[in-house]
C-alpha cells in the first residue's frame, strides 16, 4: 500500500498573462505597437546600419538620416520613439536600437532562454514595471520549491495565447517533477477585437494548439472532450481540469465560458473509478467562475455580460453530486473563498499572479494544504496592482 504523504501542498495561482513582449490588454496604453504585417525590406532601397538579435535598422539609400526604419526578428516593423520620449537621444538610429534592446530583453522568448538574476530582474522591472512577463517571473519565483509540493493553474496562461514558454521557464521546478498542472482560459483560447502585438494575429486554430503543446508538456493527456484528470496516490487526492472554453466562442467576441455535456460525462466516468471513491480528497480546476464575485466588501458583482460560465449552474449541480471537495478558478481577478448555498464544495477564486486583484489587493496566490482536511491560506507577493476596482479595463477582456 502507498503510504500517504502527511500534507500535500498546491499552490493555486491563476491569469498570469504571459505575452510576447510583457504587454496585455489589461494595461493598453503600453502595448507594443508593431505592423500587422510583415514589413518588406528592399535591399537596393535600404541599407543595413544597425544589426543585433535579429533586430535591424535600415537606412533608405541616398535620404536623410532619419529615414530609418525598425524591423523586428519576425519581420514586423517597429515605431522610433521621437528624441523626447528617448530621454533626449538625438541620433535616430541609436533611439531605434535602444528600443529594439529595451523590447527584446523583455521578450517571452529571449526572458525564457535564461531566467534573469534577481539583480537583472530589479534593473529591468525599474523602468517598466507593469511588465507582466518580468512580474510574472517575479511572482513565481516567490512562491518556495521546498514548500510547495504542486502548482495549479487556472486559466489565461497567456495573454494572446503567446508566451507559454515562460510560463514553462518559471515553473520549472514543479514541471521537472510533474506537478504543473494548468488548465486554458478565455485569453489562452478566445479571440479579441482589438489589435495586440502577438504576430501572426492568432486564431481559433493557433491558440488552441498552442494549449494543447504547452499541456502536453506537462504530461497532461487531454481528452477528447477536453478534460484532464491526474491521481496523486501519495497524497491520496483526485486532480481533474476542466475545459472552460471547451465550445465555440459566442459572437461579437464574448468571453462567455461554456464547461459543455461532453466534460460533466466524461466528469461522472471518471467519478466511477475506485481512485476517486477511495481519494482523500477530489479538486477539480477550471477558468470561469462558478457563481458571481463581488470585487470586495459591502460591493455587488458586477455585470457578468460577455463573461459569465453559462452552464454554471449544471456544472455546479454536477460536482456537487460527486462529491468534489474543492473547485479551483481565476477569471474575474477577485480573491474569495466561499461555500455556495446549497453545496457541499468549497470554491477558491484566484486573482491575477500578475496584475493583482480588482479588490485593490497586490497579486496572491492560494496556498491549499492537503492532509486529512483542507486548510487555505491567502499568501501575498510583494508587488502592487496593475488594476484596482476603478480601473478602465471592459469586462469584455477581463
């Protein structure tokens, strides 16, 4: 017989918006702005002045000195900041070779060849500090190996389903031991009508294989109907995760979340097995919330239009039926837990890891403490909020 672990402890963290250069929808007045296509350089026009990490800046043959253009490894071309925005740099070529260094250092891409030591990573979030691929590696490097037994993520690994390569990186740790588990969400597998830097603009297809390999890393066989499910015999607990965004994505671009039939069956197979009926304890994830948050005391939730779990209530019904213990979700950037009337699980909502929680609180993470109970703690990074309760952001991409 396996001898059961004494407590087992997930760290449940959720909506850390990894993104090509660190920028989100979330905060757009930063976003990297670059040519939605790729930008043609003819070399009889243009010449080469400056070269470095497949940046370039290209001169036009026989013009003045500021007709330059910046053109980015996958071929996009790049603004140049004016001499005001670059601190006084007057030479056009040295700002656009300033930017291209100050953009690529911050790349998921570059940031994952080579996690930065807590001294770069200070250096580099001093002057952008709302960059969620540096707090990202931030948060997940205050969250303690040794203390931790298991990650859960609950959803918007990324933020335009690019950058699941960081998120690889900076877990490491539980991902060399096989406890990283994740689960998609609307910005991972949805579309947005604005404009983000990912390029290609991503689609339907793109965004969902690029979950499906970033799952399969993890070791995590994706069912047909879109579920996970993982038993941990030491610890004696039943994982599963839900697909959220298992259906098409409703019109005009909403983020309704739909768990679907084909999951909640494939939920009671799974509830039929001796491990689960024998499991200490049965935990299930996903991205949308099962019941509305308010944003903090004495305040209502707000409108759930183009957000809500549209089959919450079946979903809810389902689990409750077998006997899951405890659900898992992120989402709406709230921290809460709470017992709905009328169940007998206990949900834990999960604010952003990286932007913080619409309550005004800093980023969090649920520390879940498995033995033969389930003790929570909400455990606090060091950082403040991106967003509070009066921030700009639309529902639409929360």
């Amino acid at each position: 017989m396996t001898m059961q672990k004494d407590v087992f402890v997930i760290a449940h963290v959720s909506d850390l918006h990894a993104s090509t250069f660190g920028d989100t929808f979330h905060d757009g007045a930063r976003m990297i702005r670059r040519s939605a296509k790729p930008r043609p350089v003819d070399p009889k026009k243009y010449e080469v002045v400056w070269e470095e990490a497949g940046w370039r800046v290209f001169h036009q043959r026989g013009k003045k000195a500021s007709a330059i253009i910046l053109i980015d490894p996958e071929d996009y071309e790049h603004a140049i900041p004016t001499a005001r925005k670059s601190g006084g740099v007057e030479d056009p070529v040295e700002r656009a070779a300033k930017k291209a260094c100050r953009v690529e250092a911050r790349t998921a891409r570059t940031l994952s060849k080579g996690l930065p030591s807590k001294g770069a990573l200070e250096y580099l979030a001093e002057s952008t500090p709302n960059n969620a691929n540096l707090r990202l590696i931030r948060a997940a490097r205050a969250i303690d190996p040794a203390a931790v037994d298991a990650v859960f993520i609950t959803g918007d690994l990324t933020d335009d389903g690019d950058g699941y390569e960081l998120v690889r990186e900076a877990f490491r740790p539980w991902l060399e031991r096989g406890t990283l588990f994740a689960v998609p969400g609307n910005h991972d597998l949805y579309l947005f009508p604005l404009f983000g830097s990912s390029r290609p603009r991503p689609t339907f297809e793109t965004k969902r294989a690029g979950f499906r390999a970033f799952a399969a890393e993890l070791g995590l066989v994706l069912e047909p109907s879109g579920l996970w499910h993982r038993y941990l015999p030491e610890p004696n607990i039943y994982l599963v995760g839900l697909d959220s965004c298992a259906r098409t994505q409703p019109r005009f671009f909403r983020h309704n979340g739909g768990v679907g039939e084909a999951q909640l069956l494939a939920l009671q197979e799974i509830a039929k097995r001796p491990e689960w009926t024998a499991a200490r304890h049965r935990i299930v994830g996903l991205h949308h919330h099962v019941v509305p948050l308010p944003h903090g005391v004495g305040r209502r939730a707000p409108s759930e239009i183009g957000m809500r779990l549209d089959d919450a209530p079946r979903v809810a019904k389902v689990m409750d039926e077998l006997r899951v213990d405890l659900v898992l979700h992120g989402h709406r950037h709230v921290s809460e837990e709470r017992q709905p009337a009328g169940t007998r699980f206990r949900i834990l909502a999960s604010p952003s890891l990286t932007l913080g929680c619409r309550s005004g609180d800093g980023p969090s993470y649920w520390r879940i403490s498995v033995s033969q109970h389930i003790r929570v703690e909400r455990t606090y990074l060091s950082f403040a909020p991106i967003e509070d309760a009066d921030d700009a952001v639309t529902p639409e991409i929360a």
